[in-house]
C-alpha cells in the first residue's frame, strides 16, 4: 500500500510539471519543473521495488538522467553567465 501512494505521489509530481508546462506557469528549464519530473520519476521507481516492471524501470531511469542533464545544463549556463 506505501509503495502504491509513493508511485502515485510521482505520477502527480509528473502530470502537475506537464500542465503547468502546458499552462505556461513554468519554462523547459526551470528548476521547478526539471525537479518535478525527476522526484517524481524518482518516486515511481521507490515504488517499483514493490511490484518491479522491467520497462517502466527502463523509462523511468532515464527521465531521471534526462531531468539531471536539464537541470546542469542550465546551471552552467548560469554560472558561464
């Protein structure tokens, strides 16, 4: 039951960067938005330790990798300033 409210806990985190994407609220590289992803693809994997699945693993490992690339990529645009 924990396992399902932590990977239901990413798949929010997930859905609310994709709206407020959507929504204009957030830009691609906003720190808001690349952290939302990543926690959120985080917590499925946390929850996929449970009941493990081979290719949601797969998807979400690399939306992680894909978040942390994002999120360094414009820290050193900012710190190049």
């Amino acid at each position: 039951m924990i396992f399902d409210m932590i990977g239901l806990a990413g798949v929010a985190a997930i859905i609310a960067a994709f709206f407020l994407l959507q929504a204009d609220r957030v830009r691609y590289d906003d720190y808001s938005y690349l952290a939302l992803n990543g926690v959120g693809a985080a917590l499925i994997i946390v929850s996929l330790f449970y009941a493990f699945n081979l290719a949601a693993f797969v998807m979400e490992t690399i939306w992680v990798a894909i978040s942390v690339y994002g999120a360094v990529k414009r820290w050193r645009r900012e710190r190049s300033g």
